[in-house]
C-alpha cells in the first residue's frame, strides 16, 4: 500500500491542538497524582499499624482524579466524532 498521502483538508487527529492538550493533561495527572497515590498507599499498607483514615482520604481523591479522566475521555470521543464528521 505505502505511504498514501492526506487529501486535502483533512488532518491527521493527533495534531489537532485539542487532542494534545487532553493528552498532557492525562501524563500530568497519571504521573504527578495517580502514580505517587498509588506508592503512598502501598507503603501505608505495609506499615505495621497501616493509617486507615489516609488511606480512604488518599483514595477518595484518587477516584475523583480518575473520574476527571473518565469525563476527558468522553470528552474526546466527542471531539473525534466531530473531527471524523468534517464539521467545521
């Protein structure tokens, strides 16, 4: 098949300003919240006398992180369909 060239008006999704956008804010949140979340709870569970009450605060914030996410994912669904649909 090869490389076959983009017809005119048409561009490729991942260079649209949007997705990338929606893309460093699903890094920033996954490395800078979810990622260290993650480690502070596993360590807590270690302990010999784990801190429960931590434990759910730190949680409680991690599920409302990735319900930020869930909600950017459709979010992007609908940008993709109206990128796909030609509507401008």
């Amino acid at each position: 098949m090869g490389d076959a060239a983009i017809p005119a008006g048409n561009t490729v999704v991942s260079d649209q300003p949007q997705i990338k956008m929606v893309n460093l804010v699903w890094a920033l949140l996954a490395i800078g919240i979810l990622l260290p979340t993650n480690l502070r709870v596993y360590f807590e569970l270690r302990k010999e006398n784990p801190d429960g009450q931590m434990i759910q605060r730190l949680m409680r914030n991690y599920i409302r992180t990735v319900a930020i996410q869930g909600a950017m994912q459709i979010g992007i669904i609908f940008v993709m369909s109206h990128l796909a649909s030609g509507v401008r």
